[in-house]
C-alpha cells in the first residue's frame, strides 16, 4: 500500500463515521420521517426536507433487515483500534483489523461503519475494482445508507464507471435528501456526464434542500443540536450563498452558534467570507470573538489552495 498522510484520511473517515452514526437509531433505522430524523440526530446533520425514498436491494438477494444486531464487544474492539491506526498512518494494519471484522459476527452498526472505513482506505489506495467488489458483495446486508453508497459510487468514479457511479450516488442521496455535499456532487457528476436535464433537476433538489437548512439555521424554536448540525454540514462543500449565511451566523450571541459557524468557513476555504468577516470584526465588541473573526480572515487570505470540496452553484 502507499504511504499516504494520515492526517486528511483520517478527517475525512472521521467525518463520514461521526456523521453516520449521529444519524442511527438502535431499533428501526428505516424509520426516516422528519420527525423522527430530527430526533435521531443530535450532534450532526440537520432532518431531512422531505421523505426519503429507500432503495431497493437487487433482485435475487434478500432484503436488508429492518434494523441492525447490535456489535459484538470484539467488534468494537477491533474498529477503535482500526481508526487509531489510520489516524497514525497504519493503513495496512487497519485494512488487516477491519477485514477480520467483517468477516464474522452479526451486520452490525461496526460492521457497517467498517465497510465504509474500509471504503475510503481503498479510495485513498486508488484500489477501486476490489473496493467495488466488497462493497457490492455486502451492500444488501445493510439497511440503505447514504455513506455507505456515496463511498460505494466514489469507487465506481474512481474506475471510471461513470454510469454505476450515478446510480449509487442517486441511492445516497434518497437516502438522506439533507446531505448538501451528495446533492452538489451528484449535480456535478451528471453536468460532466452529458445529463444537462438531469443535473438541473438535482441542482433544484439541491436549492430547495438548501432552503430548508437557511429556515432551519434561522429558526428561533430549532434545537441547538439542530442548528449546530446545519452549521457542521455546511462546512463540506463551498457555495457563495452559504458563506452569506454562515458570516451572518458570526452575529448569533450563544457563543457555540459562533463557533461552528467560524469553523465551517475555514474548513470550506470560503475566501468569498473573508469581506464579512473583517467587516463583522469591526463591530464586533465580545474581544475573544473579534480575535478569532481577524485570526480567521487572515488564514483564508494566506490560503494558496482551496479544499477539493463540492462547489454550487454551476453553470448549468
């Protein structure tokens, strides 16, 4: 295997895993009203905006079980131990552990999270046909999961299998409608495909989900957890409207609201936010938070490049 930095593998599978499993119930983790979306995450995405459809598994293999066993304690062993490697740049030794994870025992929550974990290391690999393979081989065993198909289509663009990449990414995308990053990229994916109709109709989906996540953001009654998770969410891709938004954020007076929404700025080198926020700088009165807007704006100035992140809106 190539020895890679550890360091944005690990950001990137972190982020992927937290994500997911903010996003689980323990009973039925098909139950995905906005109800009961917004109750089962209470540190990460916002609910989605509307109902999401769930894929079908291929004919011939059997459905997905409603809900998922719960993980063996060497399960659970073996996946903290698998992100710590990764996080020290041992990317062969976690392959090995997470291999011998999915192998036996129950299809678990950490059996599924592997997968997934498994996924991104053979993406950072450019192992993609055997990445394919396993996921392929397992992906009816899980209930429809919008990390596990967005690994699952990465893969298939990674093999320039274009076609089979926009049908898992599709899949991902029903399965959580509120996932930005997965609309904007689905957008660009069928944009560089040739699908003009198709990549509009998902930058539409794309803005009307957006518009949710702005009322949701704004809204004086939303949980904090709620409002914290938009904020997360919309550090993963770069749009003009959401740098807007979070520069306006900078003004909230619950101090984590600030926080988050400062974060997500620098992680999406938003270069466009850097004139809000010297001009949120001079009116600003809280000195620790004046710093950090200033400390800010000076990072994304001296920034040579921007993260590969999902970029909207296009030119469609």
């Amino acid at each position: 295997m190539k020895n890679v930095p550890a360091t944005p593998v690990f950001a990137a599978l972190m982020f992927s895993v937290l994500l997911f499993v903010a996003c689980q119930k323990p009973v039925d983790v098909r139950d995905e009203s906005p109800q009961a979306a917004a109750e089962a995450k209470p540190a990460a995405k916002p609910s989605a905006p509307q109902e999401a459809d769930v894929a079908t598994a291929p004919e011939g293999k059997p459905q997905a079980p409603a809900a998922l066993a719960a993980g063996t304690d060497e399960q659970k062993k073996l996946l903290k131990a698998a992100l710590e490697q990764v996080q020290n740049n041992e990317l062969d030794a976690a392959a090995m552990g997470l291999l011998v994870l999915i192998k036996d025992g129950p299809d678990s929550l950490e059996k599924l999270i592997s997968f997934i974990v498994l996924a991104e290391i053979y993406l950072t690999e450019e192992r993609f046909d055997r990445g394919i393979e396993r996921l392929e081989e397992h992906r009816s065993a899980f209930p429809p999961t919008a990390e596990y198909d967005d690994a699952l289509s990465r893969l298939y663009v990674g093999a320039n299998r274009l076609d089979e990449g926009i049908v898992a990414l599709r899949r991902a995308v029903d399965s959580d409608p509120a996932r930005l990053d997965l609309l904007a990229r689905l957008t660009q994916l069928l944009h560089d495909h040739g699908d003009d109709a198709g990549a509009k109709a998902a930058a539409t989906r794309y803005d009307q989900s957006l518009e949710v996540s702005f009322a949701l953001l704004r809204g004086k009654d939303t949980p904090i957890e709620a409002r914290l998770g938009t904020l997360e969410l919309f550090g993963t891709l770069r749009d003009p409207r959401i740098s807007t938004v979070l520069v306006e954020m900078l003004g909230a007076e619950d101090l984590s609201i600030v926080s988050a929404a400062l974060e997500s700025i620098v992680n999406s080198g938003s270069k466009d936010a850097v004139p809000g926020l010297r001009a949120r700088a001079e009116s600003e009165e809280r000195a620790q938070v004046k710093e950090g807007l200033l400390d800010a704006a000076n990072y994304l100035e001296a920034m040579e490049g921007v993260p590969e992140l999902p970029m909207m809106p296009l030119a469609l």
